[in-house]
C-alpha cells in the first residue's frame, strides 16, 4: 500500500522574516549613508560649498538624492 501526500502552497514564515530582515538592512544602510553625506557636506564651510555649486540649504537635499543614485 503507499500514500502519497500533497502539500497546498503555504505562506513561507521563514522567507518572509529573511525578506524583511533584508529589507531593514538595505534601510539602515541607505539612512547610514544619507547621514554620513549630510554630515560631510555640513562640516564644509560655506566657501567650500560655494566652490561646489551647493548652498546650505540644499545639504538635506543633496545627501538624500545622493544614496538614491547609488
């Protein structure tokens, strides 16, 4: 005699706690590396940013859209 079993499709609990582990990591890095981008640019003095093209103002900005294009 032999059985056989099927399985349905379940909802992976161990895939899913891994994908949004990863997703956390990916998350601290991007705001580790816009924190890091904003602090160097705000340590500058005004005259080195000037020299750059970047105001003051424009710091938070900046630094945002720099870890977007990396």
């Amino acid at each position: 005699m032999s059985y056989t079993t099927t399985t349905t499709p379940s909802f992976d609990v161990a895939a899913k706690m891994h994908s949004l582990i990863e997703g956390y990591r990916a998350n601290r890095a991007q705001k580790r590396a816009e924190r890091q981008t904003f602090s160097e640019l705000a340590a500058m003095s005004d005259r080195d940013l000037a020299d750059i093209g970047i105001a003051r103002g424009e710091i938070r900005h900046i630094a945002a859209q720099a870890v977007v294009l990396r």
